[in-house]
C-alpha cells in the first residue's frame, strides 16, 4: 500500500564522519570507542541536528545538509551533557540548546571546564551555578560563528524545547533571530534576538543583558502542543469548561497572532501534566501511550485535518476522529482489534498524510486510507486488514513521527530508536495488485467491489499523472470483462479522472464536480440527514449498494459543524487561511443547497430537444463552444492520433459536446462565482476537451496492444480475436457514456459500427441497430455503399445487408446514388422517370422535336421512344431532376438495358 525508501540513516550518513572527527582529535587512526548519536531537531531546510558522546566525555552537535550530504559540527560541550532540545537560525549563527539533568540524577547540572576557545561560556556557567544545581533543565544561547559568548536564557525545573524561526526571506544579512521556547509547564514565549557585526565577521548578539526583557508570552496554560516548522504555525491545546484548538501564525516579519479556534470533543481526561519525549520535536503530547494522541495536518489548498486516537476502555478496539476543518465535518471510527494486546503503545496508530488523503496505520492491524476530501461515502477510502496493511516498519507504529514537507505527494517518518529518516507514499504498484487481485475465499464479491473503487480512485487521483500507471488501469479496465456489482469501472475511471485534471484549483470543486457515479443515487434529502451526530449509516440512499457505505468491523460516526472560528488576518490576507476559511463557508453553503453536484445525466433532455429543433442562435451558439472543445484537442501532438477519430462532421455528437460545456459553465458560475467567468471557461473547455481525449487515450492504449491498424475499416475481412476484444471495449465504453450522458469523439460510432460488421454476423449486426447500440453514421453508410476503402461486394448476403441498411435509415434517398447496383440504379431511373413525366402532365407545353437521335438503340422500340421523350423534356426544361444532376435519359435507357440482361440471365449482377 505504502512504498518506504530509507532517506536518511544515523550509522550510514553520520557516524564514519564522525568517527573520522574523533580519530583526528585523538590522534588515532580509528576511532572505537561509543558514540551514541541522537537526533534533536529537523530544521526547515532540511537540516538534522544531532548530537554524540566524543571523546574524553565531551558531547558535540552537529549538523547534517540533506542537500549536500555533508556534515558539520556546530559545537562541542567539554562534559558529558544530556541536550534534550536544540535548534538552529537560518543565518547559522546561533544555536540554542536545552539541557535536562541525567536520568540517573547523580549530578545536577554544574559548569564546564575552562575551554580556550569558550571562555564566556565558563563565566556563564559559573554565574547561574547556584541555579544550576537545583535546576533540571538549562536553556542556553550560544553564538557560533564564530563560537563566543553563551547565554542563559532560562533554567527551571521543567523541560523546554527550543526552536529559531526560519521566515522565507532571501535577505542576505539578517540583523534578527527570534526564538521560541516551549516548556512543560504549559507556556511559550518567543525571543526577539538582535545581532551585530564585530571585527567584520563575527555575529554577536547586541545587549545580551537586555536579552529577557525581549520575552514575549505566545500561549499558556496549554495540555498539548504542535509545531509546523514548514508552515511555521502554532498548535495548542488548552482546557477549561470545553478542549479548544488554538493556531498561532508566525510571519516573515517575526510578528503573529491566533488565527484560528476550534473547539474539539475529546475525553475530560485526554491531557493530564505535559510531558515532553527525548527526541524530536514536531509533536509534543503526553508521554503516557493510554493518553490521547493527536496531531493537525494541512495542505496549501487550504485543508485541515485534526486526527486523534484514543484505545477503548475496556474493550480491544481502538478509536480515532479525524476533523475536517474544510469540510466542517468530524468523522469517527470505531474498529474492533480482535484480541487485546499487553502493549498499549500498540494502540496508537499512526497518522500519516499523504496527499489529500489521511493513512491511519496501526501495525499488525489495520491501514485505513481516509479521502479528505471526498468523504461522504466511505468506499472512497481504503481499508485493509491483516497482511495488506503491512508496511514492512521495523518499529512500532507509536514510535514513529511524521515529518512535515513542502512536498504533498510523499512524507518523511522519523524513526527515533533507530535514527532513521523513510520517505512514505503511495505505492501505484500494491495498488495495481490490490486491483487486479482474485476475492480470496469466503469474502463477499461486493465487498471486493467497495475495496477496488477505492483503490481505483487513490490510484487515478494520486498517480493519474503518471502515463505507465494510466496504462495500467486501462489494461485492466480491456482485460477485465466481468461485470460488478456496485459500479460502472469505467465510469469511474472517465470521472476520477476528469475530477483530477481540476481538483487542484479549488476545494469548493469537490462538491460541484461529478467524482464518481456513485453520487447518482444519492437522494436530495441526503444534505439534511446528519444535520446531528448520527450513525452514517446511510440508509437514505437507497439506490447505493450497501457495500459501499460500510466496512466490516468498523463503525463510523459523522459530525456536522464543528465551529471553527477564525480571527485576525485570516479573514483578509491572501493565502492558505482565507482559502480555509472559504472552503469552509462554501460547505456550509452546500449543505443547504439541494443539488449542488453538477449531474451530467441533466443534459439528456436538452441534448434531446436540441436535435429535433431547427437551426438557430442557440444551436450556433452551441457549435461555438463545440469548436472550442476541438480546438482545444487539435493542439495536441499529431503522433499520438492512431484511431481515426475527430476526422468526420458528427452532427449529435457535437451538440452534445456544446450543450455540456454551456450547462457545466452555467453550473459553476452559479455556484463558484469567486473564480471569475474567465477561470471557470478555461476549466471547462479543458474538462470537455481532456474528455474526448481521456476516451481517444483509451482506444488508442488498447489498439496498441491488439496492434491493430487502418484495415478495420475494411469491411471484406472477418475479424481477428484482437478486434474482437476491441470492439468488446468500445461498446462498454458506449454504454458508460451513455449512462453519463457524455459525449464521444466524432468518429467514434463510425470506428464502432465498422468493428461491429467484421466481428458480428449481418442479422446479429441489424439488431445492434435497432436496440441501438450502434448508430448509422453519414460516413459508415457511404463507406458501406461505395466500397470504400475496400469494396463489399454484391452477394445475395451483402445486397439484403445494405438494403437492410438503407431501410433502416430517415433519409435512404439521400444513400440510393452510392451504391452502384442495378436494382438501386433501377429505382432511381423509375423515380426519375415518375417525376420528369409528372411535371409534364402538369405542364402541356412541351413538344416533341421529332429529331432522329443516331445514339438511341432501334432494336427495343418501346424503351427508344421513351428516351426519346425523356430527352426531349429536358431539352426544353432546366434541372428537370436537381437531387439526382447524374441521371438523364441515357442513365435511365442504360439501366434498363442492364435491367433487363440481367432479369434474362445474360449478365451478372
């Protein structure tokens, strides 16, 4: 499910350096003795700080750069010391440093010896001694650049967790450091650190003396807390009558505010005294594994997701709610573990996002992959159990922590016992497996059904990107013949992939724009159901299979509202919280409204009105769009163009075409007015445009593989096995288009019914005429006549085929010249004839000239002086016949002739 790359490893990247380091100050060389190196810290730009035992009891610190792969040591502590916390500026000037008493508790914090590169720092030491030794914990400031003065910023009895700001700025010389310092007696406050230059080169800090008085209060009296290092934002938690969610937004000009509040419904007793861990520092909770766990992701979209865990009481299942801010929901669950287990670190998962989605992984039990933002339904999340939920981690699911990065797609898990760092995400590999994957025994085929929509929809959203993995899911969309149970596979991969083409401009689009058919049967009463807690079960929806709206052994409860309340320049400024807070007004505004989803079946009735109405400004208007839509497709690379489609006027087709890029425009603009009319045309001509494309990439994918070419339009061979299984593809693709009311590429039903005469016997032909799974277009019934490109002669079987043909069309007389045969040659004569002598009937002022024609035939006297009435009339008339400008009086003597040779058996047809 989840592909795991080591990124970074203590022992690999760091250690030989290190114990290089050490064998030169010993003047060793190797160095054996221990080293145990601990990671502190994870800097926004990639930075590892981490610290090691050196050599005569001395402790270090040091740097590891991800991008250069290089190591760099930033100070050295003359005594063994324990550093439970450090941090380092972006400028790399400053480094700040926790210190906690030894577990052992042999020895209280005391000063160093005099080293003769630090002697401020003795002077320090020696001045906080007396605080020092009643302290556990010691927070210093060091500059180091070079190494110089120390301060102590604050030794208490607690532990504090340091951490500098790194702001985006590309401001070469910085003047300004700020601070944070967290402490575990529930407080934060934030360090404003001047700096100067000395001698030129060396950053010192301006009035240390001053230093304390810069202290300002950011939170206090927090049970939880949570730093974002590539957001730079602030969580905690505080808890008086109710748990409320706090967010602290730091600027690139160092000043911040509370930009958001959020109450949350947790256990009175989820948070007692905060205790921090060791190592780490993204996430800070209470070290007891009972305790509820929590952590708050985000995307730049502007998504939240607050996720918590908590074990039941009593009972061997766990429990974990996951707050969609933007969705202004809240989801939990419930799932039953089996047998109880003795380790209750066991019982936490852990949270992982990845994309859009939320990976809830409980080791040896579980993998739940939650949609946020599709989470109406739960057969668009993934749950595995057993063996597919297993990751391959050495560790325990509660050890890990998630590292944030700038990147949505992949995330890093920071293995503490082990120093390593993996970089996570989806595998398109696993879940190509879980797709193609046989029900195992006893399992019920639709609940398989719910498992391969969900991972037909994280494959296509989440690497429908890459060609290899769309070709796979074609694949196995040609190979896979049954029908299921739950759901059209094709209209989900033709929606899932039109959904991933635009989800990215907008959340508010994930509840305008058709992701799955699914969503068809949902009733319109569904917006008022869970207008309060209540079970989700669904039982409104009467038209959805119940497998897609469960999972075995897991109960799951949904919350509307949660009453985020947001403050401060989130309501004004530009970027990720106005999108929050917008996506979160757009929701509420949904719930209300009674049919939000754009429904592409409501284009039926107008597609059907449009076709019987007369031309007119609306249609042309249509037809405009249409052109657009093609225009659009034309761009695209000409070698890519293997099925012969888009080369032919397909009247309905295109209509269709129009008629959904007008109701899918007017759609969005009614309810996304804040895109602008521009933004949202673009999106839909790009949205109908990748449509026809989607459908011509799937045609194309299976023609290569059957390595078929332009003989299928030849209509004198039979078909070959590969073309069967084609033309197998293009009429289930037919019937999910259909379904959606979508249209086809112009060409596409004359591609089909050409298939559809090679592989079908001419009687099982006509009747997919007439139920109308095949349409006659213009191009196939002239190919079909003419011969073209390859001539379907005149057997007894092919003459009542194209009669057949001909009958069956509105407009046959349109068809009767191509076919040159004589009955059809016959008829035109007859109709001729009938026409030309009933104008004369009408009109008695023709004469016959009475001149002798050498070119008429003396021995059949009868039809000699019928041309020669004909030509007479059209001597004397002017586009007698103007449907037919080929047939004259010669025309019809030559066909009757032929007629008559034939009827006699002198001449073959």
């Amino acid at each position: 499910m989840l592909k795991v790359q080591p990124e970074f490893d203590l022992r690999r990247d760091v250690e030989a350096d290190i114990r290089r380091k050490e064998a030169a100050v010993c003047r060793v060389k190797d160095y054996s003795g221990a080293v145990d190196i601990l990671i502190l810290n994870t800097e926004r730009d990639g930075g590892i700080l981490y610290s090691w035992k050196g050599s005569s009891g001395a402790t270090r610190v040091g740097k590891y750069d991800s991008s250069t792969k290089q190591n760099k040591l930033l100070y050295t502590f003359d005594k063994q010391v324990c550093v439970s916390s450090c941090s380092l500026n972006k400028e790399e000037t400053l480094l700040a440093v926790s210190l906690a008493q030894n577990n052992g508790g042999e020895e209280h914090l005391k000063p160093s010896e005099t080293r003769s590169h630090a002697p401020s720092f003795i002077d320090m030491l020696h001045h906080f001694s007396s605080l020092a030794l009643v302290s556990q914990c010691l927070t210093l400031l060091i500059e180091i650049h070079p190494i110089n003065n120390t301060k102590v910023l604050k030794a208490v009895d607690c532990r504090v967790k340091v951490q500098f700001l790194h702001p985006e700025t590309n401001r070469r010389s910085v003047q300004e450091s700020h601070l944070l310092l967290l402490t575990e007696d529930g407080y934060v406050d934030q360090y404003h650190v001047m700096l100067t230059r000395h001698e030129g080169y060396k950053v010192v800090v301006a009035n240390p003396e001053r230093l304390s008085k810069t202290a300002e209060r950011v939170a206090e009296d927090f049970c939880w807390v949570q730093w974002d290092v590539h957001t730079q934002r602030l969580y905690y938690l505080t808890h008086a009558d109710k748990f409320l969610l706090r967010c602290v937004q730091f600027y690139d000009n160092h000043n911040c505010e509370t930009v958001l509040e959020l109450p949350l419904a947790l256990p009175a007793h989820a948070f007692s005294t905060v205790k921090f861990v060791n190592l780490g520092f993204d996430h800070h909770h209470v070290e007891k594994p009972e305790r509820v766990k929590m952590e708050v992701f985000t995307n730049q979209l502007g998504s939240m997701c607050v996720c918590s865990s908590r074990p039941a009481c009593h009972k061997a299942e766990l429990i974990y709610s996951v707050v969609l801010v933007h969705k202004d929901c809240s989801k939990t669950f419930r799932v039953t573990l089996g047998q109880p287990t003795r380790d209750s670190t066991l019982l936490h998962p852990l949270f992982i996002p990845i994309g859009y989605y939320v990976v809830v992984y409980l080791r040896a039990c579980f993998l739940h992959c939650i949609n946020t933002r599709q989470q109406e339904m739960l057969c668009h999340s993934l749950f595995l159990s057993g063996d597919d939920a297993d990751l391959g981690l050495s560790s325990k699911s509660g050890v890990f922590t998630v590292l944030h990065a700038d990147d949505e797609s992949s995330v890093a898990l920071l293995d503490l016992p082990n120093g390593t760092i993996h970089g996570v995400q989806l595998s398109p590999a696993h879940l190509l497996q879980i797709l193609r994957s046989d029900p195992r025994s006893g399992r019920p085929n639709n609940m398989v059904d719910a498992q391969r929509l969900a991972t037909l929809h994280c494959l296509l959203l989440y690497s429908g990107n890459d060609p290899n993995v769309e070709l796979e899911i074609i694949e196995w969309l040609c190979d896979n013949v049954k029908v299921f149970e739950s759901f059209d596979p094709i209209q989900e991969f033709i929606l899932a992939s039109l959904y991933r083409i635009s989800y990215q401009r907008s959340l508010s689009l994930d509840k305008l724009l058709p992701c799955s058919s699914v969503f068809d049967g949902k009733v319109a009463s569904t917006h008022t159901v869970f207008s309060l807690c209540t079970w989700f079960t669904l039982s409104a929806l009467q038209e959805v299979p119940a497998c897609l709206t469960e999972i075995p052994g897991v109960l799951c409860t949904t919350l509307l509202h949660t009453e985020s309340v947001f403050k401060g320049k989130a309501r004004s400024v530009q970027g990720f919280w106005s999108e929050l807070q917008w996506n979160t007004e757009r929701t509420a505004y949904f719930d209300v409204e009674p049919n939000p989803r754009y429904r592409t079946s409501h284009v039926q009735a107008y597609w059907s009105k449009l076709m019987t109405e007369k031309p007119s400004s609306h249609m042309t208007h249509v037809l405009e769009n249409t052109k657009k839509v093609l225009s659009m497709v034309d761009t695209w690379p000409l070698d890519r163009k293997l099925v012969p489609l888009f080369q032919e006027e397909d009247h309905h087709q295109k209509l269709l075409i129009g008629l959904t890029v007008e109701k899918l425009r007017e759609h969005l603009n009614t309810h996304l007015p804040r895109q602008g009319k521009k933004k949202i045309d673009s999106l839909v001509i790009n949205y109908v445009a990748k449509l026809l494309e989607l459908i011509r990439h799937m045609l194309e994918s299976v023609w290569l593989k059957h390595k078929l070419g332009p003989f299928v339009l030849c209509f004198t061979h039979r078909a070959s096995p590969g073309e069967w299984a084609v033309f197998h593809f293009m009429l289930r693709i037919l019937e999910a288009t259909r379904g959606l009311c979508m249209p086809l590429p112009p060409g596409y039903h004359t591609l089909l019914a050409a298939l559809a005469l090679r592989c079908l016997p001419h009687h099982t032909f006509l009747q997919y005429v007439d139920h109308r799974f095949l349409q006659l277009t213009d191009t196939f019934v002239s190919r079909l006549m003419t011969g073209a490109p390859a001539y379907l002669d005149n057997s007894a079987a092919n003459e009542k085929l194209k009669f057949s043909v001909l009958k069956r069309l509105p407009e046959a007389n349109r068809f009767y010249h191509m076919w040159d045969h004589p009955i059809i040659s016959a008829s035109i004569s007859r109709d001729y004839v009938k026409n030309l002598l009933g104008g004369r009937n009408k009109n008695k002022g023709f004469a016959f000239t009475g001149r002798d024609k050498a070119c008429f035939r003396t021995d059949v006297l009868p039809l000699t002086y019928l041309a020669k009435v004909l030509s007479d009339i059209e001597e004397q008339a002017l586009n007698p016949f103007e449907e037919q400008e080929n047939v004259d009086a010669t025309f019809v003597e030559e066909t009757a002739l032929k007629q008559t040779l034939i009827l006699l058996g002198f001449e073959g047809k």
